[in-house]
C-alpha cells in the first residue's frame, strides 16, 4: 500500500468513526494542511466514499463558521 492510498484509508477511517466532521479537525487530527487534506477528500469524494454538505446555520461551539457558510462538513453515509 502507498503512502498517499494508506493516509487516504486513514482518512476515511476517520470520517466513519467520528460520523460528521470538518475539514479543519480531519487537518489537525493528521497534521497536514487543510489543502492537502482537502485533495484527498475530493478524492473519496469522486469515489463515493464520503460525502459533504455545508454546515447548518445553527452553530454549535460559537466560533461563527458555520454562519459564515465556509464550513464543510464531511460525512460517513451507511450504505
């Protein structure tokens, strides 16, 4: 298994064991910047692995991302 295809399955992982999560908490959980994270994503995205939608408006923690709409969520969907 390459490098890149092991990160990506421990991307995917991730994502399946937190059940929603943010671009910025999967960059700091793997320590990489949020635009390499970012390019893995979109390729788990083109596979069907993940999915994403915009955060919803109600907020959560206060910190005003989620208004801001520039938050993405990324999700685990059960097939």
């Amino acid at each position: 298994m390459t490098r890149r295809n092991k990160i990506l399955s421990e991307i995917k992982k991730y994502v399946k064991q937190k059940g929603q999560v943010s671009l910025e908490e999967i960059a700091v959980h793997f320590g990489r910047e949020p635009d390499v994270i970012q390019e893995m994503l979109a390729m788990l995205l083109r596979k069907g692995k993940i999915k994403q939608r915009p955060a919803d408006k109600t907020g959560c923690n206060g910190c005003g991302w989620c208004q801001s709409g520039k938050l993405t969520i990324y999700y685990w969907e059960q097939r």
